[in-house]
C-alpha cells in the first residue's frame, strides 16, 4: 500500500510565524503535490513536484514555497503565516502517466493548520 | 465555468436506495477519470478509475459520456457507511502534467 505522511494532525500557529509542513512517500513516486483545502471551495492545488529540486506553481501559490531536497519529502513553507491560511492542508503523491500508465493521486491524512 | 462541476448535495438516501451521482467537466483534452470518497474530517481516497467503456466495483458503477463530457456515479443498495463526500475527478490537459481537477464533491448521508 502506498503511504503518505504528514508531520502533524493539527498545528496552531501565531500570525507572523513561518510555518513548515512535511510529507514523506515511501512508494518512489515522480510527483507530490501541495493542497489546501477549504469549505464550498474544494481542494485547491498550491504547489506540486515532477522531479527533486523541482517545482511548479499551482493555482494559489501566493503566501507559500515549498521544497523538495529528496525524492521522498516535499515540504511547504509559510514565510509569514496569515490568518486566511487557516485551513487544512493535503500532501499527495503519484507515480505519474509516464512512469505507471496512471496519475491517480494517493494523499496524506491532512494538517488542519489554524494561524491566529 | 467550473472545469469540474457537481451537484453539492446533500443527498438523504435510506439504507438500500440506489443513488446517482452526476459531473460534468469542460476539458475534452482530458483522459483520466475518477470518482475519489472522502469522509468527513479525513483525506481523500480513490474509489475508482473510470473507464470509456464504464466499470463496475461490486455495488458501485461509473460511467463516462465523452461527447456530452459527463461522468456518472451509480451506488446501488446504499449502506450506512457509505455515507461520505464523493469527488469528481479528471485530469488536466491530457495528462501533460499530471495534475488533477478535484469538483468540490457531492454530500451522501444513507440514513437508516
């Protein structure tokens, strides 16, 4: 079975504060992905990684970077956590169309972040 | 227009009703299909991967209309664990990137 993890269930955080978030996959996938999820507003992709020390934008990229040293571990980073980042975030992985012939994604339980 | 759009719901079923769920989606690049579950408080999960021809996994049977860009979702004989968030999924742009459309999910509660 495909396992992801992430470094905490549940983190509170002042505002101001830089904030890292940690995901390791132990299945050698190509890609990981950063998600914050919301209300009404579904998952929505901040970030993601084909490859080490790569990276591509997403769809709401501002207020966060990431990175990605190794293979297994990518990691998101608020530079200065705000209070409209309060939500919770998902790590994904995929082994990649290339790679397996699929890109179904394979997530992490989750870190409900609340910023104060 | 959304790229991935379904009915939020709720839908209320008793135990043992047949329940559909529809999506449409506005990329007809797109060649990847799934239906995701996820339960309230918790991550996402593949249900399962749709397939031109439609497919079927024990009482769940997804099907996919390319030209009117439609997925469907068929749960027959509804338990009360089956009561989830569904999300409809597709990929972006062919697969170029493998990146994924999630829809904002469609709410089950099966009620006894």
């Amino acid at each position: 079975d495909v396992k992801v993890t992430q470094s905490s269930r549940y983190l509170v955080k002042r505002t101001g504060e830089k904030v890292f978030l940690e995901c390791v996959q132990d299945m050698d996938h190509e890609n990981m992905f950063w998600y914050r999820q919301d209300p009404g507003l579904g998952l929505r992709l901040i970030y993601f990684s084909y490859d080490v020390k790569m990276k591509e934008k997403g769809d709401i990229p501002e207020g966060y970077s990431v990175s990605r040293e190794k293979k297994e571990r990518f990691s998101l980073i608020l530079e200065s956590a705000s209070t409209n980042q309060t939500s919770m975030y998902l790590c994904a992985s995929s082994p990649g169309l290339a790679a397996s012939g699929t890109d179904t994604q394979y997530f992490g339980p989750g870190t409900r972040l609340t910023v104060l | 227009r959304k790229e991935v759009e379904q009915d939020p719901g709720p839908f209320n079923v008793p135990e043992g009703a047949t329940v559909a769920f529809n999506c449409t989606y506005s990329n007809s690049a797109s060649q990847s299909f799934f239906w995701y579950r996820q339960d309230c408080r918790k991550e996402p999960k593949l249900l399962m991967s749709v397939y031109s021809s439609g497919n079927e996994d024990g009482r769940f049977t997804a099907q996919l209309n390319r030209a009117s860009q439609y997925i469907s979702l068929l749960i027959r004989d509804s338990k009360l664990s089956d009561s989830a968030t569904y999300l409809c999924v597709v990929n972006e742009r062919g697969g170029a990137t493998n990146k994924l459309i999630f829809g904002t999910g469609t709410l089950l509660a099966v009620q006894p």
